[in-house]
C-alpha cells in the first residue's frame, strides 16, 4: 500500500490548511457537509473538493447513509490522505471548528 502517500489528517482545520499548500492527494468527504443549513460552511467544502480536483487530487464523497459515510461523519466528515508530510498540522486541533457550531 506504499503509493507515496505520506500522512493522513481527519479535521476541517487539518484538511484546510493541507489544502492552502495543495498537499490533498486523497480527499475524504461525507455527502452531509453539502446539506448544511449554513450556506457559508457549504461553500467552504464545496471550494475544497474544487480545489483538490484542480491541482489533481482524487475526491471521494461517501453517503452519510452508508456505514463507511457514518464512520467518517463521527470523525468530523473531512478527512485526507497527503502527498507529502506536514508536522505542522498536528499541531492543530479538531475541537476549535466545536466553537463554530454554537
């Protein structure tokens, strides 16, 4: 399973910052961060998955009605697997975006 892949990062804040350095090389995503009932959040993931496309990463959008979706949704819905390493993201942390949702 050695394909170049280097690290993987489940969180919005992870996959977002992988994302500004187009280090996506896999993009994981549940259907139901398209449902949002906010607009702004919607068009955030919406963006992502665009941006991996164009500089060539593959995404893979799984229904929250599957089990591999509801495995992903309680991990946040966003995850990725990276072409290259980035300690840096480790040092973020998944429970901030928790503050966006009050």
């Amino acid at each position: 399973l050695s394909s170049g892949i280097n690290a993987e990062y489940g969180g919005p804040q992870q996959c977002l910052a992988a994302n500004e350095n187009e280090a996506i090389d896999v993009l994981l995503v549940t259907d139901s961060l398209f449902r949002s009932n906010d607009i702004a959040e919607r068009q955030k993931y919406v963006q992502l998955v665009e941006d991996v496309r164009s500089y060539g990463g593959t995404v893979h959008i799984f229904s929250s009605l599957h089990v591999s979706g509801e495995k992903l949704g309680l991990l946040s819905g966003v995850a990725a697997l990276l072409r290259f390493p980035m300690p840096e993201l480790e040092d973020l942390t998944v429970d901030s975006d928790d503050s966006d949702s009050d």
